[in-house]
C-alpha cells in the first residue's frame, strides 16, 4: 500500500516508518525544511517538504495514497500557545480535509490518553466510551482533543478514521524522546521530591504502540477507536522500580499537589529573578492532580495487541538510557 506519513521524524513517527518499510509498504513523509530526513531517506521513503498550515503542500505527497496515517504534533509546553494550537487542531483539520477530498481510503490518526484529560478521581480506568474529564488540566490536553474532534467531523462527510490513543510512551530508541526523558531524570536524581505520588498513570512499550498501529492496517474496521495504554502504576511504584533497576537512590520525599502549588507560586518571583523557570510548571502539576488509568480492552479483543508489561519494558530501557 502507499501510506503518507505526518510526522515520520518524530519518536513514535520514526518507529512506524521503519515498520511500514520493513512490511513493504510504500511511504511518502511530510517533512518540514528543519526536520533531520536522514533516518527515513536511509529506508528509502520519499519525503515532501511542507508545514500542516499549508494545506496545499500537503496535496503532492498526499494524492494517491491508500493510508493517511497523521502523527505530527506540538508536544512543547514551554513554546506559543498559538503554535500548539494551530498544529495540533487547524493542522489536523487540514490533514482530515484534505484526506477526504483526495478520495484517501484510510485514514489513521495518532491521538493521545491526552484526548480524555485524565481519568476519574476514584483511580477506575477509564476507556474509549468515558466522557472526558474538563476542564481539560493542559493546553496540549485541550488542543489533543479538539484536533481529534475536527478530525471526527470528517467521517460525517465519508472520511473512514481509525483513531489511537497511547499513553506515555517509553523504550529504545532514543534518550530524550517520549517519556524516556523522564525515565533518564530519575535514574539520574533530577527529582528530590515527588509529587503526585499516589496518581495512577499509564506506560506502553514504544514497539507495542506500532505493532498495534500495524494490526490496525490490517485489520481494524473503520470507525474504531483503541486506546494503547499497557500497564497502569502509581508514580511511586514507577520510581522506586525504575531506581532499583538503575542502582540509584529514588525521592523518598513525597508532596500533595496542593502543597506544591502553594510551594511553587511562593517561589515563583526567586524563579522569574534569576531569570529560570520553575521546576514544575502549573500546567504539569495539573496533570499530576489526576489519576490517568485506562482500560485497553478493546485493543486486546479487537486486534489481538498484546502489549509486554512495565517488567519485561523497563529493564532494558534502563539499560539503553545508562548506555554511554
């Protein structure tokens, strides 16, 4: 099959296309003029010059293709508001818009756990058919779900979506993508004190994520949507396993959101004077005032995914991430 691409130089982006490829598909990548191309020109694939505001130069290496799989998105919490909204819900409309008016066959979009904006208070798993949690705790949260939304307009009109939704999303490669940036900062003690400890949230092994995107071309009928979200854990199990494994000393410190709040708008102008900012940003401790358990269920049945567990995903993550 031909399969156009959206954000094939990002982490989960770089992963799939490398599968795509290795299961003789045909990929065209949309790529910005900044991107490094290196690791998917080296497998062959076309790449295409363009930016998701700019819809018709999405039109090129968009014609023709049996799949539209859309990955691309502002994940920078710390960059414009405005970016973050254009290309996660006007550049999504785009992709969508313009899938349907090539006559694209399939459409798959790589959504988030984002999209639903945590789970409930209780620590239930939540899953595809749970109402979302607002007000949403973070602009990505927001934009996640409304670029979602947009896409969602489109199978109205004919437009066939499939739609993921993963979780953090961690293992090789990489040191500093997905959540293994934040793996790698607790094997090297960046975070004296936790908090949010007691939240529940989810993992999924970054190969677990393609195999199941791969199934999902294979086999998936149009309109379902999945949740790939793994294990589920508190952020204390997380680090006092992951710190085990690394042989360092995890935070033995723990702090109520609410607390660090009050902590962090204390601190606030000590931060603004030295011209830094601060440790933990108001949008990140909302996230971490809820629980972001989900039930993946439908995958399991559905496609026959059957994700590894944070036991058999961790331990040769720590491994990559100690790797000189």
């Amino acid at each position: 099959m031909r399969i156009y691409l959206t954000g094939g130089t990002g982490y989960i982006g770089k992963a799939l296309a490398r599968r795509l490829v290795e299961a003789g598909h045909e990929v065209r990548a949309l790529v910005r003029a900044t991107s490094n191309v290196q690791p998917l020109t080296d497998l062959g694939i076309a790449t295409f010059v363009g930016d998701l505001h700019d819809r018709y130069s999405l039109r090129e290496g968009m014609s023709g293709a049996d799949w539209v799989i859309h990955a691309a998105a502002d994940l920078d919490l710390t960059g414009p508001a405005d970016r973050m909204r254009q290309t996660n819900v006007e550049g999504s409309e785009n992709v969508a818009s313009l899938a349907y008016k090539l006559g694209v066959g399939r459409f798959l979009s790589v959504s988030s756990m984002a999209y639903f904006g945590g789970s409930p208070a209780d620590g239930t798993p939540a899953n595809e058919t749970s109402s979302p949690m607002e007000p949403f705790p973070t602009l990505y949260s927001a934009t996640k779900h409304a670029g979602e939304r947009a896409i969602q307009e489109w199978t109205k009109r004919g437009l066939c979506v499939n739609t993921v939704y993963p979780s953090l999303v961690y293992g090789p490669p990489g040191k500093k993508e997905g959540a293994n940036s934040l793996l790698r900062q607790f094997l090297k003690g960046r975070f004296p004190v936790l908090v949010g400890a007691d939240r529940k949230t989810c993992w999924v092994y970054l190969d677990d994520v393609v195999d199941a995107m791969m199934k999902i071309l294979d086999k998936a009928e149009p309109g379902r949507g999945y949740l790939l979200t793994g294990d589920t854990t508190t952020l204390r199990s997380l680090v006092d396993r992951v710190s085990a494994m690394g042989g360092v000393k995890p935070p033995r410190l723990s702090l109520p959101v609410g607390v660090a709040r009050v902590a962090m708008a204390l601190a606030g102008p000590f931060y603004k004077m030295k011209g830094r900012r601060p440790p933990v940003a108001p949008d990140q401790l909302n996230n971490l005032e809820r629980h972001w358990a989900f039930d993946d269920s439908r995958a399991r049945t559905e496609l026959g995914w059957a994700p590894r567990t944070l036991d058999e995903g961790l331990p040769p993550t720590v491994q990559h991430l100690q790797a000189t």
